[in-house]
C-alpha cells in the first residue's frame, strides 16, 4: 500500500499530536505517523537490499539519510562538512566452513548454520585447526572486582573453550553476583570472544540456550551466515581469536557425555566461584575454513542544527540504519532480511525528529541526529564514533537511541531498559506521565538490551543516554491480538528475512515515544542542566573525571 492510502487510513484513528514541554509550549510540529510508515516503508524495500554495509543498499540509504534531513532544515553533521563520517572495517567472510569433532574411533562431521556456527575476526586467508583439545571453563568470566575467575590457573593456549551464554545470575538470580536476574556485560557473547583472546584461546564455541541467549538458534545462524565486521585493531592477534563460534546445546550435551562429563551438573558447579575448568578427555575439535578479508569503508551519517547560545553542548539523538543485508535463502526463498522493525523504524524517527527540530524555534544547545553503521556487527558504528567523536563527549549533554521501536499500538508504560542508572529516568517519568504512562523498568533485563545497542559504546565512555521505548501491557488488547503479533516478531521476524514493513501497523506507540524523546531532549536543549549517573552505577566515575568541562 503507498503512502497516499496509508495515510487516509491514518486520519482516521485521530491526531496522533505531541502535547506540551516541561515548560508548557507545545511541540511546533506534530510528529506524523505517516511520514514514519513511509520512511520504513522506503528503507525496508527490497531495492534497499536489506541495509548491508558497504553495499549497494549502503549507497542508497545513505543518499536516503542525507536528501532527508537536508530536506526537514538540518546541516551536515560529519566530517569536512560532509554528511558522513568515514568508518573503516575489516571484512570477514568465511568460506568452504568444514569441521567435526572426534572422541576415540568417534566423529562428528558438522554443517555451517546447523550444528555450529563458525566465523573470525582475525585478518587472514585461512583458520585451520587440528585435533585441537575442548575446555568447559563455565562462563568464560574474569571479573576481579566481583571477585569471579573462571578460569582460575588453568592455561588455555592453544586450546577451543566452550562457555556458557549469559551469566551465573541468570540461573540463581539470588546470588547476586552479577546483578541479579539482569544481564551484565559479562554476559554478552562480545565479552567472552574477548576474554578468550585474553587468555591467549585458540577459539571460543558458546553453547546455546534459546532462554539465556534471549533469541532462537535462527537468529545466531542467520548472524554468523553472513560475513562479520571489526573495527581496524593495531594487533589484532591479541585482540582476536581465530575460531569465534556457537554450538547447539544438543551437540554440546553429546560431547560432555563422550569427555567423560554431564553437562548439566557442569553448568550447575559452573555457579560457584569455586569452579575450576574442566578439559573434555579425549575430544577435540577440526575446524577450516577460507577467510576472504578485506578492508571496507562504511558510514555513519550525521546531522546537525547547531544551537542559539551554546552550540558546543550537544544533545544526541541516535539510530542505526545497518541490517543483515543479503543471506541464505528462507523456506519461501527469500534472501533480503528488509530490517523493517530493526531499525528502518529508529531510523525513521531520526528523520521525523530533523522535520520536528527544524520546524521550531532554533534550541540553546545543538542537536545532532547520527545514524550509526554496523550494529549488526557488534555495536561498530557506535563504538567508532565513542572512540573518534565528532563532538566532544564532555560536552555532550545527554543522548537518547530509538532502536527497535514498536508497530502493534500504544502501551500503557514506557519501558526504560536501564532504569536505575541515570538522572534521565526520572525526566522520562514525567515526559511519560503526559501521555497516562507510568515508567516500567526492562521487563526483561537478563537479555542484556543494556548492552545490546548503539548507546552503549557511549555509555561506557560516560555520556547520559536514554534507551527508552515500548512497554509491558498494549492499551486496548483486550483479546491478545497486539500482544500476538509483538511475539510472534520476536519468534519468527527477528533477524530474519520476514521482517519487513505491513501496511496494517499501528503506530501509535512509535509516534508517543518520539513525543518522549522529543521532550525530554528539547527541555535539555534549552537549559544549562547536565543530567548524570546515580551513585553506584559503574559509569558514574568516568563521566565525573571530565566534570569540569561541564561548568
């Protein structure tokens, strides 16, 4: 359905308008639902070629981005006056992937995609393992200021761990050594890649559980299926391992019995700090693949409306416009992964944001719109600009990511993933409480959303940022039809080629947490508050460091 349709249709669920300011003005242009749906519409087509970085569907998505803030009032925000940052990756596509383990007069021959999922991120032609041994080392975690080691003496050169996704909290949230039942960073499969290059590991599998990982098998294969991405490292040997992969928890549970072990009461000991590692006996790992790498450049895109009187304090509002791109066909045969939800929609709401801003009077602060490259490949975009900001993050006031957003209706909370960490949260509260919306912490917080999106490369660095939008219950669901279809996403769309734009949406909820966004951000921009961390969050420290920057 086009635009024009669409839009009738619209009209007739009544204005879907911003409300007022914290000091009692109303926004200066409503934010429109139809411009939104046909925004994603555009970014999700087919031409788009599913957002893949340094593709063709690049190109034309960041023509898109450009043309489209341009046109709202906003001016390049990049680099040399540019619209774009350049952010340059190397590419990693593995090849002819093979493997099988092997116990005694036993093997395993595995598929790519089914059984395991194999990748690197070390420049190279080639990885070639033999016979190389198996070590359980329970969650792969190092973290001395929670006075956890898993790996305790026990020297894994030369050898392929097998770590457990999540941490020990999700299965006992009463320990309370990670936080609870909500994931830390610790968790988060980037960490454990990590720390196995750390401790010097040949390669790292993770074994995976659908609820600890917080998606399907689908997911990881369709991820992995597709080459992988990183940010130019000086010595990459240190930084990366050679084999980076996953396991089905089925196969994993097979091996342990053929070394001798059971892998649920493994996993049980693993919650101990006790847990010394364990070495499968006897079985080992064959694993080669050919690694085309390359170096590639990718954009972030970025506008800016500098502000009236302090142009040099910045509010940040941030989305990524990458997806998966083109993969392996899906049971229908299709190839594109559209990325409608994740994220033509945050994406969208850049470029609605830009129309807003610029509609207005001109703010105190600047306001700049970034649309980060390759998140898909591990928060790169974002972490490029945190390491090379383009505005210094001392002065960044404060941001605010739109990742995801929801296209079933409206919500009766506004879910805060985060909540707890900085003084944002109580200005979301009362940005909600216009709309009728009470604040709902993470409903989910052992899946890790804290760290799964393009805020946290900032966060990490000290800056405020708000990741805020959804909710827990759908207004007006009284037969489960909403609830149903944001499920259904979740099992069947996520990551997968059947993401892509219907013409049936709601937006309402989209269009109120823009509003949230929006005001929160726009009360920043026109005074001299510097919102920050609460005590005892783990980010409070570096943001006080640079305090004096802020008077």
């Amino acid at each position: 359905m086009r635009f024009a349709s669409f839009a009738a249709a619209l009209m007739a669920t009544a204005a879907l308008s911003a409300c007022a300011t914290a000091g009692g003005g109303g926004m200066p242009a409503e934010i429109s639902a139809a411009n939104l749906n046909e925004h994603i519409r555009t970014l999700s087509d087919d031409s788009f070629l599913g957002r893949g970085i340094a593709t063709e569907g690049e190109t034309k998505t960041v023509a898109y981005l450009s043309e489209q803030f341009a046109e709202a009032g906003f001016e390049p925000g990049g680099v040399n006056g540019g619209w774009t940052q350049p952010v340059t990756l190397n590419r990693f596509a593995a090849s002819n992937v093979t493997g099988q383990f092997q116990a005694g007069d036993w093997s395993q021959p595995v598929t790519q995609g089914q059984e395991v999922a194999f990748s690197t991120r070390l420049p190279g032609q080639s990885v070639n393992l033999q016979d190389v041994p198996l070590v359980f080392v329970g969650y792969g975690i190092d973290a001395p200021e929670r006075q956890w080691n898993d790996f305790k003496d026990v020297d894994v050169r030369g050898k392929v761990i097998v770590v457990l996704i999540n941490d020990a909290d999700f299965e006992d949230p009463s320990m309370d050594v990670f936080g609870g039942k909500a994931m830390t960073y610790y968790g988060r499969w980037t960490y454990k890649f990590d720390e196995a290059a750390r401790k010097g590991a040949a390669g790292v599998l993770v074994v995976h559980e659908t609820e600890p990982a917080s998606y399907g098998w689908s997911t990881v294969a369709n991820s992995w299926g597709v080459p992988q991405f990183d940010i130019e490292r000086a010595n990459a040997a240190a930084e990366r391992v050679p084999l980076e992969g996953w396991i089905q928890r089925d196969l994993a549970v097979d091996l342990f019995q053929r070394g001798g072990q059971d892998f649920e009461a493994l996993k049980a000991q693993a919650r101990s700090r006790d847990f010394r590692p364990v070495e499968l006996t006897g079985v080992t790992l064959d694993a080669r693949f050919d690694v085309a790498t390359s170096s590639i450049q990718t954009d972030n895109v970025i506008a800016r409306l500098p502000g009236s009187t302090h142009p040099d304090e910045t509010i940040l509002y941030t989305a990524h416009w990458d997806h998966i791109g083109v993969g392996e066909p899906d049971a229908e045969g299709d190839r594109i992964f559209n990325g409608a939800v994740d994220n033509a929609t945050g994406t969208s709401a850049l470029i609605e944001l830009a129309r807003v801003y610029a509609a207005g009077p001109r703010p105190e602060r600047s306001i700049v719109l970034i649309g980060f490259t390759a998140e898909e490949s591990g928060l790169l975009g974002s972490e490029y600009y945190a390491a090379n900001p383009v505005y210094p993050l001392e002065t960044t006031v404060a941001g605010f990511n739109l990742d995801g957003m929801g296209v079933y209706g409206g919500f009766n909370e506004l879910s805060v993933v985060g909540f707890g960490q900085s003084e944002l949260d109580e200005r979301l509260q009362r940005a909600a409480a216009t709309q009728g919306r009470s604040i709902a912490p993470d409903s989910r917080p052992e899946a890790g959303s804290y760290y799964r999106s393009d805020h946290f490369p900032l966060v990490k660095r000290g800056v405020p940022m708000a990741y805020a939008e959804g909710g827990v219950t759908f207004r007006d669901d009284a037969d489960g039809a909403r609830q149903a279809r944001a499920d259904e996403y979740g099992r069947i769309r996520y990551h997968q080629a059947a993401d892509e734009w219907s013409p049936d949406w709601d937006l309402t909820g989209m269009v109120e947490d823009i509003e949230i966004a929006w005001r929160v951000g726009n009360e920043l921009a026109n005074s001299r508050d510097w919102p920050g961390w609460k005590p005892g969050s783990e980010f409070r420290d570096v943001r006080l460091r640079s305090d004096a920057q802020r008077r």
